[in-house]
C-alpha cells in the first residue's frame, strides 16, 4: 500500500469513527431512522395504490367504443 492511500485509509476510518461517536450521543438517532422507515412503506402503499387504479383506469379507457 503506497504511504498516500495509507493517510488516506486512516483518515477516513478516523472520520468513521468520530462520525459514529456523534450519532451514539444523540438521543434521536433512532426516530430517524424510524421515521424514514415509516416513510418508505407509506410511499411504497401508495405506488402500489397508484399502480392498481392505474390499471383500472387504462382497462375501462380501452374498453369504451370511440366509433
């Protein structure tokens, strides 16, 4: 390993650690991380939701007779 990658390597596991050290001293860590959960499944109800009326939709659309 040259002596730069080196300085390098260290000095981001030292920022990883420093990093980590923050996040375990704040009491709201984990209500992030909730909430962006929470979240992801909200978006992923309505896609679903968007996805079947979507298909309904299309289904009537081309069954009605234009001629």
């Amino acid at each position: 390993m040259s002596r730069i990658a080196l300085i390098v390597f260290v000095a981001c596991g030292e920022r990883v650690r420093r990093c980590r050290e923050i996040a375990r001293q704040r009491p709201d860590g984990g209500y992030t991380t909730e909430t962006v959960v929470v979240v992801a499944i909200l978006v992923a109800i309505a896609v679903a939701v968007g996805a079947v009326l979507m298909s309904k939709l299309l289904a009537k659309a081309n069954s009605l007779d234009l001629r």
